[in-house]
C-alpha cells in the first residue's frame, strides 16, 4: 500500500482568538493518520514556538522534554495531540518525521500574516525509506564517531514554497553503522556528506537499490573514507619565535577543519582535502594571516608569521551622531573573496559602549558590511587598520507603506501580494524580484521594510481580478514613506492543467518568470532552492489562476503527468494547457564489459531553457547515479535531441575532482515513451601520456587538463551568401531547387545525421600526464586538450586513429603545444 500520512490541525477561528478581551487562550488538535483515515499512534512530534510549550499545556497526548529548538510531544493511542496556548506565538511550527514517511514540516507566521492560522489544516506525509551503511577506513577498520548529514528537505504545507533543510546528523556508533529512516520515497538516491576529524570529508550519492534498507535491517553495505593529506607548518612571531596556542583553520565545502599550535608552534590539520584551500592563523594581539595554497601529497609546510595585531575602532551612529546598540561588522572580502570561516572567531557586534574594535586585524584593507539594526546596511566598505576611529551613518530604514483600493470605484482590496524589487544597475536585467520575501495581505494596507541599500526599491501588488501595479522608484534615503496603489481591474489569467488523456493535474508545480528571474527544473521538479521566480501549485482540480500583468512572462510547469513551457509573447495561455508526457531513459553503465555501480550519470535534452536577454533564466538538470547491475533511470526525462554520459566534474580552482573518463553518447528521447539506452561496454581502451613542451618552465597542473576525443563532424560550407540570398524568399526556394541547392541541403542533411551520431570521449589527466579513455568505438577520432585554469598549453586540429582490436591501445606520449 502507498501508505501517506495526514495530519489534521484543527484551529479556532482566528478573528475570535483575536478579539479584544477574549482571554481563553488558543487551543489547537493535531490528529496524524494514515491516507485510509487509520490513526497512527505514539508519534513524535516537535512543537516550535516562542515561548516553548511546557507540559501543563498538553491537554491531550504525552508531553516528552524541552528541547534545544522547541518541544517534543508524542501524540497520544488514537493519533492525537491537543495543546491550549496561553496567546497566540508569532510563529508556530510543527515537525513531523515519524520513520518510515517523508519528513514534514509546517509553519504559521502571525506577524507577517496574522490570518494565515485557519480553522482546519491538513499536511500530507509521503511514505518513506531507509538508507544506511557501515564506515571503514582502508584497511577495513571500523570508524566510530563520524557524522553522517544526508541531504533532505522537508515536505512543505501549500502555499510554502520555500526549501527547509532537515539538518540531521547522525553518529556512527562502535561498529560504524548508521542509518537513516525518512528519505522521501520519490527520491531514489540521496545525496550525504561524511565528517570525521581523522578522514577526509566524502560527499556521496547514494542509490536506494544499493543502501537502501528495511526499516529493523542492521546496515551493512560498506564506505571507505580515504585519510586525505596532513597540512603541516609552524606559526612565528615577527622576531621568529614560535607562538604557542595559535589557531590554523581551513576549510573544505561546509567542512571546517582547525588545529592549535603546541610549544613549538607547530600544527597539524588532518583529514585535508587536495585542492585549493585559504588557510588562516591566528593568535591573541597577533594579526591574522592567511595563505592560499593548493593542498596535495607533496606541499611544502605552511608556516606563518603573525606581526603584533593591526587596530580597528568602529562606531555606528544614527543622524544626530549618537551610538547605535548592536550595530553589526559582517565581513564580506579579504584578499578576495572569503568563505566566512576566516572571521568566525571575531565577535561582529559593538560592544556595550557601542564601539566594535578588533586588535588583532590585518594590516591590509578588508570589506565589510556596517549593519544598523532595525535600518539599512552599507555594503562593501573598505577598513584597514588605523588608530582614527572609523566613523558610519548607516540611513534608517526605509520603510514604505500604503494603501491599495480598486481605481474605478475607490473601494479598498483587502486580499493582493506584496512582492519587493531592487532595480539592478545593469540595465538589461532590470528589476531583481524577491519572491522569497514576498507576503500576502488580508487588510486594504501594506507595509514593507527594505534591509540593503541598492540603486532603487520597488513595490510590486498583484491583487486577483486587478492588473499587476509597480510603485514608483524610492530612493535609498527616504526613509518612512507612504504610497498608495490604485488597482486597474482585469480578469485573471486562468487555466486547467490536464495530461494528454484528459486527467486533472493536481497540484501541478508551476514557476512564473519574467525578465531577471531565475527558475532552475532538476530531475523534472522545479529546484526551489535555486528558483528566484514566481512559485504556486495548482489545485486539487489542476486549475491555477495568477493576475494579468502587462510584461511578458514565461510559464514553466511540471507534474507527474509530463511539462509544459509557455512564453506569453507567443502562446496563450489557457483555457486548458494539456501537459506533454515525459519521456524515460534507462539503461546500464558498463566500463570494458563489466556493469558499475555508484557512478553519476547527466543527460540533457529538450529546448525547455532560456538565456535571459529580456526573459528568465531557465536551466534544467537531469542527474542520478546507477545502481546495483550498474542500472540506471531517468524519470521525468524532456524529449528531444540530447546527450548522455558519465558526469565529469570541474571545480573553478581546484579542477578535475578525480581521473576518469566519459563517454557521451547522443539519444533522441521521445514524450510518453520508454528509451532503453546503454552506456559503455564496447570498443576498447585508450590510454596516452602528455607532455609538456620542452622549454615549458613550471609545473603544469595536470588536474585542470581536459583530454576530448570527438567522432568527426564535418561543418558543409555555404557556396553562396545565404544571409543575402535568404532576404528574398522567393529567390532563396528557386536556389533550393538548383543543382547546388539541392547539394547543399543533402549536405546539410549529412551535418545533422553525423552530430545525431557523434560520440564524445572525455579524460581528465593523473599527476604523471596519463589519461585513459574506455570504450572507445574503433575509427578516427578529432583530438583536443584544453586546460581550465587558462594554462596557456594544449592541443588543437589533432586526430588519431583507432584500429580494431579488444585489447590496450597506447597512443605513446604526446607533447604539449603552446596554442
């Protein structure tokens, strides 16, 4: 059975709660079921709010203990909970991830909308599964103590269409098993970071066919962390002497590292990844200092010398020169740009006297942020360290609030969407909207409060029944300002969504992008963690409705049914918008033969994307990893023409994250169909050796490297000037039908049937210059190396040729050129 949870919240109407001398206080039943309506006894439940709810408040099921975030209740033999609130809290949150469902989390804001607590609620939890597995290290020993933190979000009540982050963290015990129990059963692998102060940091995706679990299984499938490198060096004084508890820090991704420096000054950092890393050093009345270096098996130490300490004195006033209380330094840049754990050990708040001073600063200039709490913030200013005080006059809010009434009749409208804007200073993208910040009104006023300083700020209302109505801009400086909206009526933009048989798509997800917007589909699902646009789901029927607006939009939306892509300037949208089926792509993933497990394979496909220049953004990701057999699947798959193959990752500054290789095939998925494709499994192996040229002076990194093998594709050259010749239809069809214009479309034809059968290999390159390609299908091949890191070395217009055969194929060493 596809068994769901429901949980029930039953309230009392909010105008009653609220009205003057009503002191019964607010009571509140939580009923948790099963989609069959079968109560689900003894579940947890962590109540969030402010003040926490103490046991005398539970009126029906079992009060558990105050915790750090909330409290935790269970609800009682018939699935219940009842609390009684003295008064209503501004925020009021219920977290519910019993194991075996997905975890749920709802959440009711009664200072940003007060009537957003209703009468009745229903959450629905989707079933769930377990994950888990046992942590060795290489030699097979059982690692105990490391923190295992997958990466899930929280299923969301509608309307809540922002990303929440469980944040679990689980320890592994003595036999270095862990286990996860509410991975949500739509996703078929899940995403984990493992920590260990011993071992480097490993972030893994891992497939349910491989680790997952029953929910009473012991895990067992292993995981090998690797030790990483060891960062070892010394930290001096300025006359050379060790400094004794100096603090070194680094970091890798979200994983912190650090050590202390013993009587010698030395210190060592365990569990390093190899790549590029800041590491900082620190000490009391010492500067700060900081190295940038690429950590490997073979760095020298790193060593520091801290000079006594540079002063920074800050104070934060308002207009008539007084302190502001607990103004804020938020460093943002420092020997470019930072990744904020250089400063977590700086206090950023004035102090009692309402001065920030630091003595232990860098002597060259760092930017911060001087945040006026309650008012606006000045970005990006520049300090170094001095003996005069710095001196800020942050501008007091700006605050802008108003009225909004119908035009025509100048009756007030008491249901609309408060959505800010900065004006961006590039032009061409106009109006950065902030739908994450937006809110929705239930009284004819409004009332905004903008936090940064920018160009100009907006204020968009989008009321149902009236035309979407910007506010004029204001200025950084006004501070409290009144503006009114005078709403023009107009009908809604109004339409079902069904599949291509006809069926409802309920609870269709549905992003709205206009020129600056982003809105980013992975896996068929829109992203909304990475989604800066419009976001509403249709309801049970598969309706939606929005208000007009007068700029052009694009629609995206996606269920299980298929997608669709509207742009307004050239579709209409509505009365019914009949979704296009996805397509599915599976298959195996085999390297000389034999299936692999665990590899992460990304396909793309379709035309639903867009570039901005006057419309959103549009990028859509379709990744996974295989599975037991080496299987893989692809769900909700655009059709169209597309590629497919093994994922090959390439970090900024650190390059290839391991040496592999690629094999990219092209695929033509088609809507509503099944497309078994394989990847891998056939030709042979190539391997090869680079070298650089012999005059070449320093180490080349060959970890920014890129080796590309390409089946060729022969680009026809026009015979005539068709840009010219195409301006006159009419003369353009007769040269078609020439001797030459029939060559050059049966060239054109034989263009396209090459790139539909192209065959792209991809290597990045061990420390020794070696590469290896898999797979490779016998035949001639276009050759290319480039280098990331603007290494002005590489390879361009080579071919080689594969010969047939099932065994190695060396192309010897290749000497590098200087393009």
């Amino acid at each position: 059975m596809n068994a769901r949870v429901a949980v029930s919240m039953v309230a009392l109407l909010l105008t009653a709660l609220l009205a003057e001398g009503n002191d019964t206080g607010h009571p509140f039943e939580l009923t948790v079921v099963d989609t069959e309506g079968k109560p689900l006894p003894s579940v947890s439940i962590q109540i969030r709010s402010q003040p926490k709810v103490v046991a005398s408040q539970i009126t029906r099921g079992k009060f558990e203990q105050k915790s750090t975030y909330g409290s935790d209740v269970v609800t009682d033999t018939e699935g219940r909970l009842a609390i009684h609130l003295p008064k209503l809290p501004p925020i009021l949150s219920f977290r519910i991830d019993p194991p075996g469902y997905a975890p749920y989390w709802a959440e009711f804001d009664s200072q940003k909308n007060p009537d957003a607590f209703p009468t009745a609620f229903t959450a629905v939890l989707d079933t769930g599964w377990s994950v888990g597995g046992t942590l060795i290290d290489a030699e097979g020993r059982l690692i105990a103590g490391a923190e295992v933190s997958p990466n899930v979000y929280f299923k969301k009540r509608p309307g809540d269409t922002q990303r929440l982050y469980v944040g679990t963290r689980i320890k592994t015990d003595a036999q270095g098993h862990w286990r996860y129990d509410t991975v949500p059963a739509q996703l078929t692998e899940v995403r984990v970071s493992i920590n260990h102060p011993d071992f480097q940091s490993s972030r893994l995706n891992l497939n349910r066919e491989i680790y997952g679990i029953d929910i009473n299984e012991v895990p067992s499938k292993t995981l090998t962390l690797d030790r990483g490198v060891v960062v070892r060096g010394t930290v001096f004084d300025h006359s050379g002497e060790p400094i004794v508890g100096a603090l070194v820090r680094t970091k890798f991704t979200n994983d912190r590292r650090e050590a202390t420096t013993d009587a010698s000054g030395r210190y060592e950092i365990s569990g390093c990844e190899s790549r590029m890393a800041r590491i900082v050093a620190s000490a009391k009345g010492r500067t700060m200092e900081l190295e940038e270096v690429r950590v490997g098996p073979d760095m020298d130490p790193v060593d520091f010398v801290l000079k006594p300490g540079g002063h920074v004195r800050i104070r934060v006033v308002d207009a008539d020169g007084k302190g502001i209380p607990k103004a804020r330094v938020f460093f943002q840049r420092w020997r470019g740009s930072i990744e904020y754990f250089e400063f977590d050990h700086v206090d950023q708040y004035a102090d009692e006297n309402r001065v920030w001073q630091w003595d232990e600063a860098p002597l060259d200039p760092f930017e911060a942020d001087i945040c006026r709490p309650g008012g606006l913030q000045l970005s990006d200013q520049s300090i170094v360290a001095r003996e005069e005080e710095f001196v800020f006059r942050p501008p007091t809010a700006l605050i802008i609030s108003g009225k909004v009434a119908n035009a025509d009749t100048g009756e007030p409208i008491t249901n609309f969407r408060v959505v800010p804007g900065l004006r961006n200073s590039d032009a061409d993208i106009g109006i950065d909207w902030i739908p994450r910040d937006a809110y929705t009104a239930t009284q004819s006023d409004y009332r905004y409060q903008f936090h940064h300083t920018s160009v100009a700020h907006i204020i968009r209302i989008e009321a149902p029944g009236y035309l979407v109505t910007d506010s004029r801009d204001f200025a950084t400086d006004e501070g409290e300002v009144t503006f009114d909206f005078d709403l023009k009526p107009a009908s809604d933009i109004v339409a079902n969504i069904v599949s291509i048989d006809g069926k409802p798509a309920a609870r269709a997800k549905i992003a709205l992008g206009v020129a600056g917007s982003q809105i980013s589909v992975d896996n068929g699902d829109i992203d909304d963690s990475s989604t800066y646009a419009t976001r509403f789901d249709a309801d049970a029927t598969g309706e939606f409705r929005f208000p007009t607006r007068s700029e052009p939009f694009h629609l995206v939306i996606v269920h299980d049914f298929g997608f669709a892509h509207l742009k307004s300037a050239t579709n209409t949208i509505g009365p019914s918008i009949e979704l296009t089926p996805w397509a599915t792509v599976e298959g195996v993933f085999r390297v000389a033969g034999e299936p692999v497990e665990n590899i992460e394979i990304s396909l793309n496909s379709g035309d639903v994307h867009s570039s901005g220049n006057g419309s959103p953004r549009i990028f859509t990701t379709h990744e996974t990893t295989s599975g037991a057999g080496g299987r893989f699947r692809f769900q909700r798959v655009f059709p169209g023409t597309g590629s497919m193959g093994r994922n090959i990752t390439m970090m900024v500054d650190d390059g290839a994250t391991e040496v592999t290789s690629s094999k990219r095939i092209r695929i033509q998925p088609v809507a509503g169909e099944l497309q078994a494709v394989d990847l891998g499994g056939d030709g042979r192996a190539v391997t090869g050796k680079l070298l650089p040229p012999p005059d070449h002076q320093t180490k080349v990194l060959w970890n920014f490297a890129m080796v590309n093998a390409d089946t060729p594709v022969l680009v026809p050259v026009a015979p005539v000037d068709l840009v010219a010749l195409r301006k006159d239809a009419k003369a353009y069809r007769a040269w078609l039908n020439t001797d030459v214009g029939v060559a050059w479309t049966a060239s054109i034809q034989r263009y396209r049937d090459q790139q539909d059968r192209q065959i792209q290999y991809r290597a990045t390159v061990a420390r020794d210059g070696t590469f290896r390609f898999d797979d490779v299908i016998p035949g001639r091949y276009d050759f290319r190396v480039d280098f990331s890191n603007r290494e002005k070395l590489g390879i361009r217009n080579a071919e080689f040729d594969v010969p047939e055969g099932d065994d190695l194929y060396d192309l010897g060493e290749i000497p590098l050129a200087t393009p």
